[in-house]
C-alpha cells in the first residue's frame, strides 16, 4: 500500500473518492508478517484485479430492460440495461455490495433488494423507487432476511427472516396497505419462500435440513395453514421448484428415488407426478416455465458444465437451440412476455455475462446483452480447464474410485509448480468457470492448477456426496493424498513445489491436507478455513448450527465430540511446519474468526512463518474490491515466495 500511495502522489490526479477508497480499505486490513510485494508482481496483477463480472437479475414489466448486479466501484450494485450490449445505468450507491436484486412485477421504477453491513450478512430488505431514487428498508432492521419474493400482483413481498431460539419465519409486507411487516409462518429449522403461485394465494416454502434432506411445502399466507408437497417418509433432497402456468402443478427437482437430482411434473391436487427427464447421472439445476405455459427450459449439470433444454409442454418435445460458449449457467427466467430466456454464463474466458434468447426468431437465436471486461486482458490467452479423473484410495463397485478434477495447464513442459484448489462447502462442486486468480497462477507464475472434487462434493451423485459425512471427514483429505501421488507420477509436474489452497471448508482441508502430507507439500493459502470442528459449530451463527452438524456431526453428544476434537488440524498443529497464509473476515457468521485466530496463534508457537491478512469490513470472504486486490496480492506474492 505504501508503494501504491506513493506512485498516486507523484501521479496527483487521483480523483479525491478514489483516495479515500484507497486509505479507508488500508484502515480496514490487518497485515501480519505479509512483505511488501515488489512493484514488478504488482504490475502483472493489476489487469487480473480489474477483471468484473454481470449477473442477471430480472426483467422489468414490458421484459425489454433488464436488471444486473455488476460493479464499477468497490461494491456490486444494481444497474440497468435496456438493450443487447447497452450502457449499464447504476442504479444503487452504497459502500456495502447488493446481495440481491428482484424487480416489481407490477412497476418497473420499484425494486427490493439485500444489502448487509461489514459482511455480517445480517441482510436487510430495502426497495428502491427509481422515480424518487430513494431507498428505504422495510425489514424491521433485526436478525437475518433472506429470500425477498415479490407476489404476482406486486403489492405484497414475502421473505425469510431468523427468530429466537433457531426458528425461522416468513414474512409478508402489504406494501398498499403501507402497514408492519407481519410473520405469517414460524417453524424450526431453516424456512425460505421460493414462489408465489400464479393467482398469489400460496406461497412456496422450502425447508432445508441438510442437503439430501429437505421439504416443500404450500403455505396459506392468510390461514397459516401448511400442506407438504411431495411427503416422504425417507429423506428427499430437492432442487428448484417453479409453478407451471396454470399453477395447479409444479416443475419439481428431486432425488427422490434416483442418484441425480431429476426433473418431475407434479400435480398439487392428486399428488401424482411425471418424470420429464431421463434417469442419468447429473443433476437438473435450474428449471422455468414460460408464462403462457407453452414450454419450459431447465440446465443440466454434466461433469461441471452446464447443458440448456428448452422442451414443448404440450408433448415434451426438445426444441432445437443453438449452441453458447461452454460453461456454467445459472439465473434462468423467462421474459414477462414469454418471447425471451435469461441465464447468466459463466466461461473460462468471461466472468460471467447474460445471454438472451429470443423466442420470436426463426431459427433460435442468442443476443449478448453484456460484455464485462477482463481488464484488457487478451481472452484468447486464458487458460481452458480440462475434466480428468484420477485415482483413489478405496473401491467403488470393485474398481478403483475416480475423484473427477478440472487441471488448468500452464504452457511449457514443465516441470511446473502446481496449486491445488479445493472448494468450500463440503457440499458443493468445483465449476469450470472464470477466475482471474487461477489464470494469473498458470499465466504468470507458470503454475498449474487442479481444482478437485472429493468425495462430499454435489454433482456427482448423492451417494458421492454423502461419502465423507460425519466420521468419513477425514476420506475426503485422503483424496488429497491420493492427488499428491498422481501428480508425483508426471514428469510436467514438479511435486516438490505444490501448494494447497481453499476457501472455508476448503480452508479446513487445506489444514488437515498440511497435517496429514506436509512433508510433501510447500505451503498452504488458508481462506476463513475450519480449524477445530467443535469450537466452530459451538461458535457458528446459531441459524446454522442445526444444518451443519449432519453433515459434520453433533459436538454436543460426547462420542463425536471427542471425534471431532482428534481430527481437528488445530489439536495436531505442531504438525505443520510449512509456511501458511491465513486470510479472513472479521465479521464472518458462518466460519467466525475465532477459527483463523487460533491456528495462527497455535503455528506460530511452533515456528511456522504464518501470514494474516484480515478485514475488519468483511465477513466470510472478501467481497469490496481494495480487500480483493490486496487478497489477491498476498496470494500471489506467497505462492511466489514458497515456490521460488
């Protein structure tokens, strides 16, 4: 930061906001045993951190605008666009980033939307009226909101809020009736709305216990009563759910029954429901019906990329549509109208833009509608990551099993030092999308980069995703040691010089990998990582205690509380001796501080070169764009440190 002051003086034509940016993200971080990085690695970075990404986030009334969530500041904020490749009008200006955004179905000047403070994620439901440019919050500015659900006339908006004592509510503002906030629905656990029907007399809740393990329900926002959709006596995961037109069935994604999540038409009144797509191995991710109910569209997950169906309700007959770039899709909606389909792309080579496609047209034809810029950056150049499979330790139906892994290769023969990435989670799955961090890696400092899906990863089959729950933590870490002899085997990769690297979870196998292989490993990168199992989820936001101890184990029952302890890095931290960084939000709700706090205290004692960065206006990962670039700075500079 000293170098960049200085540079911005003899310079001295830095607008007087950008200066006060600069000083106020330097006052925010803590930097500890982090060297100045020298001004040549400084250079290289600064087209990689200007790099931005655009987010679908709905239509207006007339479906000819649209809304995005991108940033030209520090922050993401709400613009509009109101044509292909058109200027994106900001429409918000805060310091704190949006967390979502949903426009009025009724007026195109209103919108709600989440902003918290300091990455807290005590989110707030505001609305925002582009006729006044006034913004008011009309959540009672108390606990957690979630999930803001304008109803089909626009005149009521329903969300999730957090109570006392674990429970979770709904919540429904009549905004004409300009009256309080009332919580229709108590329950506990954790409870979302996830749509109206049609006519606006139900409301669609999911209720989430873990991830194979979750309801819907219908409720009546006016007699409170409650129907569960799809009962089951054994436990169901579900994906999306969205009303069909007529809103007397559901398109419903369940894997109830099958290894995959899979599309079924559900009929409300019998209970009887249709399989739409073929029993397989991926999951179905993202499902929309168009309004007049003549088709639908739905995103299959295939080994991380994404495949878009746009089928015929009347007879399921896929409708021919033209290829998009490979990567992931997320965002799906169609148009008020019907005569557009909105998704967000995600590509190795762009960080994320919305595509349209244009019903009316024959043939099928896509429009570009943003283009966000990788910091002028040649796109040509970025690094594609290729699918591979590699072994592990244990048997699957009598064969060895396969871990499934994306390799972002570097040019040259190598041997080249390698980063391995792991994902946070547990559950959830490593996409090849963009990452100018992975590209500045293999670009710049020659590395190549694995990014694995181990066992417990979603994708890949519920049995898949279940392999590491409870006390088979720890197999998920031996997929590590697996990779570590796989690369060991190749002569373009050099096993001497490897680093691990991950986010929250991610950050927890980076600690338990430096436990378990540290004698083969160089360095560990540490993101608002888990670093004892008990005192994380004695110390977790209480909304999420009750979701994580099924998948991690229930510390307060004695047996696994004691399981938890000896696998916990931080009770083994003596056996890390390799230099670490340890990165973290100090308002994190999810994985608190605490946890970042004490395995750096613990590896110092032991004589580990550890260095901390931390933010005292983020919470779990950093979000505003002077943290991100300093993040990304202290990443690099320690990769290049441990692997020259």
């Amino acid at each position: 930061m000293k170098a960049a002051f200085a540079l911005l003086s003899m310079i001295g034509t830095l607008l007087p906001g950008a200066v006060a940016a600069a000083e106020s993200a330097a006052a925010d971080l803590i930097r500890e045993g982090i060297p100045e990085a020298p001004a040549a690695l400084k250079e290289r970075l600064r087209q990689y951190q200007n790099t931005r990404a655009a987010r679908f986030a709905g239509f207006t009334i007339a479906g000819d605008e649209i809304l995005i969530l991108t940033r030209f500041g520090q922050t993401d904020q709400v613009h509009l666009v109101a044509e292909p490749m058109g200027a994106r009008q900001q429409l918000t200006f805060f310091d704190e980033p949006i967390a979502d955004a949903v426009p009025s179905p009724n007026d195109s000047a209103v919108l709600a939307f989440l902003k918290d403070v300091g990455g807290a994620e005590d989110y707030q439901v505001f609305v925002f009226d582009r006729r006044t440019g006034e913004s008011r919050m009309v959540s009672d500015g108390a606990g957690r909101k979630t999930w803001p659900m304008w109803s089909p006339d626009g005149k009521r908006l329903a969300w999730s809020t957090t109570l006392e004592a674990g429970l979770h509510g709904i919540t429904i503002l009549d905004l004409d009736a300009n009256a309080r906030p009332q919580t229709v629905f108590r329950g506990t656990g954790s409870w979302f709305p996830i749509a109206w029907s049609p006519s606006g007399t139900s409301l669609l809740l999911y209720h989430f216990m873990a991830f194979d393990d979750s309801e819907i329900h219908l409720l009546d926002p006016k007699s409170g009563a409650l129907r569960e959709i799809n009962p089951s006596v054994e436990p169901v995961g579900y994906g999306r759910v969205a009303f069909a037109a007529d809103g007397h069935s559901l398109y419903l994604v369940t894997d109830q029954s099958s290894q995959a999540l899979t599309l079924f038409l559900y009929d409300i009144a019998s209970g009887a429901k249709r399989r739409l797509t073929e029993q397989a191995p991926w999951d179905v991710e993202y499902v929309a019906a168009s309004p007049a109910g003549s088709s639908y569209a739905f995103v299959v997950n295939h080994e991380g990329r994404s495949q878009l169906h746009l089928r015929r309700t009347e007879d399921n007959a896929e409708l021919p549509v033209p290829p998009l770039p490979p990567g992931v899709i997320s965002d799906l909606a169609f148009s008020p109208g019907g005569g557009r389909l909105a998704l967000t792309l995600n590509a190795s080579d762009s960080p994320g833009d919305v595509w349209m496609l244009n019903l009316g047209s024959d043939p099928l034809e896509w429009q570009r509608w943003t283009a966000s810029e990788v910091g002028g950056l040649n796109r040509e150049g970025f690094v594609a990551p290729e699918f591979f499979r590699y072994p592990t330790f244990d048997m699957e139906d009598g064969e060895t099993r396969m871990i499934p892994a994306f390799l972002y290769r570097p040019e040259g023969d190598g041997p080249h030092p390698v980063v391995i990435s792991i994902h946070g989670g547990p559950s959830y799955q490593a996409r090849p999308t963009f990452s100018p961090e992975y590209q500045f890696w293999a670009r710049e400092l020659g590395a190549a980069v694995i990014v694995p899906n181990v066992r417990g990863s979603t994708g890949f089959g519920k049995v898949y995703q279940q392999l590491d729950d409870q006390r088979r933590r720890e197999d998920s870490v031996k997929d590590i040691g697996a990779l570590l002899d796989w690369i060991a085997e190749r002569p373009d990769l050099d096993e001497e010089r490897v680093v691990v690297h991950g986010s929250s979870y991610g950050g927890y196998m980076v600690l338990a990998a430096l436990v378990h292989f540290g004698k083969r490993l160089a360095g560990g990168v540490d993101i608002v990582g888990i670093s004892n199992f008990v005192t994380f989820l004695e110390s977790t936001a209480e909304y999420r205690r009750g979701v994580r101890r099924p998948e991690y184990g229930d510390e307060r029952d004695p047996d696994m509380r004691a399981f938890l302890g000896a696998i916990s890095p931080l009770n083994r931290a003596d056996e890390i001796r390799v230099p670490l960084l340890i990165v973290q939000g100090l308002n994190d709700p999810r994985v608190p501080a605490s946890e970042a706090e004490q395995i750096l205290d613990a590896v110092r004692k032991h004589g580990v070169d550890a260095w901390y960065l931390a933010a005292r206006d983020e919470g779990h990962g950093f979000r505003k764009k002077a943290n991100v670039d300093s993040m990304i700075e202290a990443v690099a500079l320690f990769m290049q440190t441990v692997f020259d």
